[in-house]
C-alpha cells in the first residue's frame, strides 16, 4: 500500500464499519506523525531566519516560512543532558532528576513522551546524540553515539548492545541512519515519531573535508559586547568561557592550530579526534589547516589581536559545521516531500540551547542570560499557521504538545503547556507571563555559578548562590545585552519586589522546594 493512501486510514480499520446510519461518515484521519530534529548548541544568532549577520540557513528557514518561527523560545537549563531531560519529560530539572552532566544518570524508568506515544500507537525512534548516561527507553528503534561522539569515523551504540565504528562524517551518518529508518524500517501502518539529534553544534566545531575553506573570505563584526567589563556582575567574571583566555578557548583543541611540539590543556583530546580519521580524510585536513597553522606561528598575535583572530577562526568553523547540518535537514526535508509524508508529519527543528558567539566575549552556554537561554524553535505542522510567535515558550513545552497531536492523554504531572493551540492559530488569553531557570553545574568546566531565577516579557531577575549570593535584575527593553544590573537601584525597587513575588510564585508551582529553602527571608515577608 502507498504512504499517501494511508493518510485515508485510521487506526480502527475503517473497513468494518458497516452499521447502519455510518455511510455518511468520513474516515478518521491518520495521526500525524512528528519529526523531531534537535542539535546541540546551535544559537538563534547563527539561524538566517533570525539574524543575518552570520549565517545562511535555507532548509532550516523554509521550516520557519511555511510554518511557524518562535521569538520567544527558551530553556529550562542551559546545559545538553538537563535539557534533554526537560525535553523527554515535559519538566524541569528538579523533577526529572537530571540536573548536570558530570553526577548524574537519567532514571529511564520514569514517565516520558515516547513512552506515552507508544501507548497510543506510534512507533518511536530516536537517531543520533543521547547523552544521558542510561540507555534510552520507550523507542522501538534506537543507535546513539557515546557521550559526546566524534565528528570524523564516529562510534555507534545499537540495541544488540554492540559499539560500531561508522566510516564518515557523522552529520551525514545520522541523516543516512534516519532516512534508513523512515525508508525501510519502520511499520508503515503506525504513526510514528522520530528524533534525529545531531553532535552538531557542539565544540570542537569540525567541519567535514568538503566545507573547510567555506567562509576564509569574511570577516565577521564582533559582538557589542565582545569586550565586556563584567561590572556590577561577579558572577559573570568568574567564568572560564572566554575566547580571549588560552586556557578556556584552547588554540589546538578549539581552533586546530596543532604542532605536534606544542603543548595544551586539551592537546591530547584533539590528537583524539584526528586520530579517527582516515588517510583522505587527514590529507584533505592537512591541505587545510598546514598553512593556517604556519601562519598563526609565524605573526604569533597576542592581545586583542589574539583574541579577535581567535573570534574570527571560531565563527568561521561554527558556519562551516552549520553547513552540512543545514544541508542535511534539508534531505529531510526533501524525503518528506518525496514519499508524500510532508503533508502529514508535524516538524519542528530546535537545539537543547542557545550559545554564546562571542557575547560577553564567550563562547559556550549555562548562563540565564539571554544568548544561553534563548534557542532557535521553528515548527511546520500541516494544515496550521504561518507566521511568528511571540509568547514565552520553554522545551518543557514539547512533550504536552506532541502528545496533544496524538490524541494522547496528558498527565497531570507534566509541567509544560502544549503548544498545538498556538500552532493552529488559536488564541490562549492566559498564557504563562513568565519563565523559571535553574543551573546546578558547577564545580564543573567552564565554572559558571549555579544559580535560579525568572524572565518574563520585560524583565529577568537571577540569584547566584552556592558559594557566592549575589542578585541581578535586567531591564531587558532599555538593556537587551544584560550589562546593568538594577537589583539595588531604587528607581527599580518596585520591579524587583514584582519579580520576586513571581520567582516564588513559579517555584511553588514547579515546586521546587530547594530553591524555595533558599528564599526563606522573602517567603517570610509575605
């Protein structure tokens, strides 16, 4: 049977309707079925269809154009594993117990959307980055990569249990995979939902051989912000982030600037990385990157100088990697239209979040601030709305809204809200007016503070505790870059007693009841 003559079919078998008094009756549309694509650390910055000054992303921005863009997308913790988290269960971190990537392991026993679709008859895969220690659960068909994967000749994890090396660059591995899988694998009488989550965007940025010398020709302007002072905010000066910092922003494992003679705090990882490659692969790199290395030795740039070349080589292989993730959804994409399945298959494509590209001069994510939480978050679904969306959405909000496309149950526990309404064009008066963060990594690389705090249209307060107690309030109209902090300015006081009250408000309704602990003194006062 066709893929398109079972759009006509559901689930009940609509041949043995036969009473009296049914003849009249249309057949049941088939449940849509949902792809799922995520990356890591790709930014919105680095996204066409929001900001033009980098990136050129033509099959991500055709999702955007023929179905919806959000404005307003954020998560609930800026890290990949919590993230994922929060994505699988529709809750946050406190609730679905993963709260970082160095101590925890992700309870694969517990409620989960693909679970929930199982239960009301789709078939479940997921292809690609997994990263939450556990194997997965609630997939009929998985193979993930080992922690973060590798760029070139990438290992595999299958549900035989086995560890395969896979020859190739593994953007177009986990494509090829996905497509083996719509193509030939699954059960063309199911619904299904499938999760292609790709390594890219994650640093080391390694583009494959065929993008190396896209972009060599630009020159990128530097953010705003690239030099900030950090003032009035400690917190934000304490990071080990920066591009400028050798130790952080490493210029052999993190721009390729590699002699076998020099040496680095991460020198041995990226021996790692280019070890798995094969001889065309390392020859093609070679070609590459020999003179470029040579060069860098030879002016030895230090300062800004230094700093500003390295911005400009790390924009340069971001763009480069962003290519062939770009190229890849649009194969897709283009199967989608192929086998006929677009017209019934809602699409979303988002990250597990945002990142920085040289604000504050950094590189990386976990902050509350605005380039960290914010994420990219595009769907098309058939038959709905065009246009954007400017109303606070966070990825706890993926669970309900598939499970509200499959006609599923939505538990009780869920925290999020199903964004199907919104996709459909509907009205909702009483939308969330606000958003809550929490960040608990730390000890940890890139030493960004744990801390809590909530956004909502205008403005964002945040507390930094653990071994520092410190509090920021942002304007985000009149100081959209967070580089003012208002807490203790009296003309903002009123503000900050208003955002108080709804950063307590939201953590007894997610209960979290560690945070809560810490904000005795204003629960007291109330």
């Amino acid at each position: 049977m066709k893929t398109t003559d079972l759009y006509l079919l559901g689930l009940g078998g609509l041949a043995t309707l036969s009473l009296a008094g049914c003849t009249d009756r249309k057949p049941a549309a088939r449940p849509m079925n949902i792809l799922y694509i995520m990356t890591d650390d790709h930014t919105a910055q680095m996204m066409s269809c929001y900001d033009r000054r980098y990136a050129s992303t033509p099959n991500l921005d055709r999702i955007a154009r023929e179905g919806v863009r959000f404005t307003n997308s954020f998560v609930a913790n800026s890290l990949s594993g919590p993230s994922r988290a929060c994505m699988l269960t529709g809750k946050h971190s406190h609730k679905n117990g993963f709260y970082d990537n160095t101590t925890c392991v992700f309870d694969g026993s517990q409620q989960t959307f693909p679970k929930l679709l199982q239960q009301a008859g789709y078939e479940t895969a997921i292809v690609g980055k997994w990263h939450l220690e556990s194997l997965p659960t609630g997939f009929d068909h998985w193979e993930i990569i080992p922690d973060q994967g590798d760029y070139y000749n990438p290992d595999f994890i299958r549900q035989t249990g086995d560890t395969v090396r896979n020859e190739g660059y593994i953007t177009n591995l986990i494509t090829d995979k996905a497509l083996a899988w719509l193509d030939a694998e699954r059960d063309p009488e199911k619904p299904f939902c499938l999760l292609v989550h790709h390594k890219a965007q994650h640093r080391n940025w390694m583009a494959d051989t065929c993008n190396l010398t896209l972009y060599e020709d630009r020159t990128f302007p530097l953010p705003e912000t690239f030099y900030d002072d950090y003032a009035g905010r400690p917190a934000a000066a304490a990071q080990e982030m920066s591009i400028s910092s050798d130790h952080d922003m490493d210029v052999i494992y993190d721009l390729k600037m590699y002699r076998t003679s020099d040496s680095s705090r991460l020198k041995e990882l990226y021996e790692g990385m280019i070890g798995r490659m094969n001889p065309d692969q390392r020859a093609a790199w070679d070609r590459f990157y020999d003179p470029l290395i040579a060069e860098f030795h030879r002016t030895n740039p230090q300062g800004r100088e230094r700093a500003e070349w390295k911005f400009q080589r790390y924009v340069r292989d971001y763009l480069k990697t962003l290519k062939s993730l770009d190229d890849n959804v649009g194969r897709l994409l283009d199967y989608l239209d192929r086998t006929g399945l677009a017209g019934n298959t809602l699409v979303v494509y988002t990250s597990d979040q945002g990142f920085y590209i040289g604000e504050h001069g950094w590189f990386d994510k976990r902050f509350m601030y605005e380039e960290s939480m914010h994420t990219p978050l595009v769907m098309r679904l058939p038959g709905g709305v065009q246009g954007d969306i400017d109303l606070l959405v966070q990825n706890i909000d993926y669970a309900p809204t598939f499970l509200e496309l499959a006609g599923a149950e939505i538990p009780d526990d869920i925290q999020g809200r199903s964004l199907l309404p919104l996709l459909r064009g509907e009205k909702s008066a009483d939308w969330r007016p606000a958003l809550y963060y929490h960040f608990y990594e730390y000890p940890a690389e890139h030493m960004v503070k744990r801390h809590y705090g909530v956004r909502d249209n205008r403005w964002k307060l945040i507390h930094f505790y653990n071994d520092i107690d410190h509090w920021e309030l942002y304007d985000l109209k009149t100081d959209p870059h967070e580089l003012h902090n208002r807490y203790d300015d009296p003309a903002c006081a009123g503000e900050r007693a208003r955002m108080i009250d709804e950063l307590l408000r939201l953590q007894r309704q997610y209960d979290d009841t560690l945070a809560l602990r810490m904000n005795g003194d204003f629960q007291s006062k109330d």
